[in-house]
C-alpha cells in the first residue's frame, strides 16, 4: 500500500560496529501523491467536522507531507495543509467538492493546518492538529465591499429583520429561528451603506402564525436553511435556500448564543486552532523536523542519464508543496 516513490532517510549511520545502528525512518512521498491526498482529505473531513460555525473549508495546497515509519508497521503522516474557506455553511449538506470558493475579491479566508494522522492498515485517523485561520487581506479600494465584525450592530439588525420579514413570507409552515452568523459586508453605494449579510437558520417549534416562545428543533429533523440578506437605505431583500433535514453528518449544534467568532469581535470564523488530545507533541516536532528535512528531488523513477535511448532530460519538480488547486 505504501510502496511508493519514497526515500528512506538513514540519519546517524552506525558509530561503531559493536553498537546497533541509530536509524531514524521516515519517508517524505510527493506532495502530490495518491496518499497523500488521501490523508489530506482525511484531514480536511475530520477538521471540517469539528468546526461549528462559519463555513466548510477546501483543500488548496499540501505544503509539506512526512511520513514516520514506526516499528510495529503503523506509520505516523504530518502534513502542512492551506485550506480555503468555501461557500457552504457548516449545515449545508452539499459536499465540499460541490460548494463554490470564496474569492479573493471578497475577502477569501485561509486556514494553514499541521495535521498528524496515523495510519494502520491504509486506514487513516487524525491524531491531533493546529490550525490557524488568517483574512485574505485585499488592496483598499474605493467602493469595495468590507468585512465586518460579526457582531456589528448594524449588520446584526440586518439579520433579525430579514428574518422577520423571510418568516412572515415564505410557505414552509414553520418558523425559523437565527443559528449562526456567517458573514456581513458594508459597501458604501451612493451616499448610504449597503449591508450585507449571510445567516444559517434552523426550524423552530413554532408555526409563522404563532405568536409564542419558538424552540429550535432538535437538529437531526429539523430543517436548515441559508439566507443572504441585503439592505440598502429602507430597501431590505433576502433570500434563503432551505436544505431538507439531513441526518447524516450535522455538526453538533453551536454552544449558546455566540460563536467565539462573534463574541471576540471577528470578522470571520477561525478553525479550531488546536485539537491534540493527547498532547502528542507531534505537531510542534512536526515543523522543526521538516526544515531540516533532507531536500529529495521528485523522482519516480531513476532519471536515466541525458542521451541514453534518447530520453528527455527529466524535469527535477520540486517534491513539495504540491499544486495549487485554487489560488
Ligand atoms: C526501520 O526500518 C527497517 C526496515 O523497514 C526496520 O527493520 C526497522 O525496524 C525500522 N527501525 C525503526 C526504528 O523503526
Ligand atoms: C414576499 O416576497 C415577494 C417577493 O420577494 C414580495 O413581492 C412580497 O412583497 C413579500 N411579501 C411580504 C408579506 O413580505
Ligand atoms: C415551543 O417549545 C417551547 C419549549 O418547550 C414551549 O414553551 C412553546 O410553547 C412551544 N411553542 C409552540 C408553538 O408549541
Ligand atoms: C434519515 O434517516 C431515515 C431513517 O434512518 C431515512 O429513512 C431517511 O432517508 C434519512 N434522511 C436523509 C435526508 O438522509
Ligand atoms: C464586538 O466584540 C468586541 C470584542 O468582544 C467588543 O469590543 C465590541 O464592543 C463588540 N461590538 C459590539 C457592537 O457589540
């Protein structure tokens, strides 16, 4: 399974015949190989799942791959992955390769993610991983759209009477109730702000006509649903998709009111930043090791020398980071 193209590294060759040989194993496959693409979605699934809030992320980049071959046949893969952050609310149940990418334009989020895997079997697990989620920052210009704090009280208000105003006129014979705030622009058009906002939202107890405490159904039969809402001066539209009841794989339901995102103050929502449950230690190794990781060129096969057979002169790629999947 994993015999691919792959360098074994003796470090610290034997220092004297009577000692045993210090070997350090690891292999450092090709950013772009089959596994580790397999351990990069892996990683992706696992970290999307963890994440509550805002939006799923998109594999962009695996940065760096090493693979530590232990000795009872089990191998431990850290990898260096970007992420994007893409267009489908954590409760959106389309899969990540159906959702569309933020771009840059407005204000793409990336997520940089050491990931640490193990690997028994060609089954992967996620053993720990650190992330850090950064704002794509733009060029200021003149009319643009920004970003604006998740809990800004403009965009906020933007939300709730768009609500209002998507309960009292749609015909799905239940209200919805607030779930998470995605994201909320201002571009100033003319002399006014135009807001926007982007909101998931979940069915509640209660029907449009009721007029009575309204309860977010429990989230395996409730429906969901994700509203762009747009308000300029006293005009107000919104529009909302609602996703049949999926229980498959929902996230579990945001703790409280507030994201950490929105209590702090952010314009967008960060991934979790740290999951090493049993503080494996292996992520900070992880990028200590791979500095000093021995450069080793993209070689499938020997590259025979130039002349021979009449064989090309074989392009040396780098080894990693891999391609670029988006930008
Ligand atoms: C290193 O790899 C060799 C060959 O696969 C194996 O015999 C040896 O036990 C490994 N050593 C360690 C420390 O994993
Ligand atoms: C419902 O939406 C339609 C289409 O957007 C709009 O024309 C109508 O005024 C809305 N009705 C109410 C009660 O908001
Ligand atoms: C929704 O549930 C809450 C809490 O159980 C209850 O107080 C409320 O009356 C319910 N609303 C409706 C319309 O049934
Ligand atoms: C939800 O689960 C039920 C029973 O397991 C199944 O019949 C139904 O098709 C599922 N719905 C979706 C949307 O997957
Ligand atoms: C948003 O959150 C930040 C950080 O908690 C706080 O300083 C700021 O006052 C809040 N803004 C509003 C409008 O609540």
């Amino acid at each position: 399974m994993m015999n691919l193209g792959v360098v074994v590294a003796l470090l610290g060759l034997v220092a004297c015949s009577s000692c045993k040989p210090v070997v350090h194993n690891f292999t450092l496959p090709l950013c772009d190989s089959p596994e580790a693409e397999a351990a990069a979605q892996v990683a992706l699934d696992f970290i999307n799942a963890q994440h509550t809030h805002g939006y799923k992320y998109t594999l962009n980049q695996i940065e760096d791959i090493k693979v530590i071959n232990k000795v009872d046949g089990t191998h431990t893969y850290l990898l260096e992955l970007e992420f994007l952050e893409t267009k489908c609310h954590v409760y959106d149940p389309k899969p990540v390769p159906q959702c569309d990418i933020r771009a840059k334009i407005e204000t793409a989020v990336e997520a940089d993610c050491d990931v640490a895997l193990s690997e028994a079997g060609g089954q992967f697990s996620v053993v720990a991983f650190k992330c850090k989620t950064e704002l794509e920052t733009v060029g200021l210009c003149a009319g643009c759209a920004f970003l604006q704090p998740l809990n800004d009280t403009d965009g906020n208000q933007l939300v709730q009477d768009s609500l209002v105003h998507f309960n009292k006129n749609h015909t799905l014979n239940a209200a919805f109730a607030l779930l998470d705030i995605g994201r909320l622009s201002s571009q100033v058009v003319g002399i006014r702000p135009r807001l926007r906002a982007e909101y998931a939202i979940i069915e509640t107890n209660c029907t449009t006509v009721d007029n009575d405490i309204c309860v977010p159904l429990d989230p395996v039969v409730a429906r969901h649903g994700f509203c762009h809402a747009e308000s300029h001066g006293l005009d107000l539209q919104v529009d909302c998709e609602i996703f049949p009841p999926d229980n498959a794989t929902l996230p579990a339901p945001p703790a409280g009111p507030g994201s950490p995102s929105t209590t702090h103050g952010f314009k967008h929502h960060k991934l979790t930043s740290l999951h090493d449950p049993d503080a494996t230690g292996l992520l900070s190794a992880e990028s200590e090791s791979a500095e000093k990781a021995p450069i080793v060129k993209r070689t499938v096969v020997d590259p025979q020398p130039n002349g021979v057979l009449g064989a090309e002169p074989v392009a040396l790629l780098p080894r990693c980071p891999g391609k670029i999947k988006h930008f």
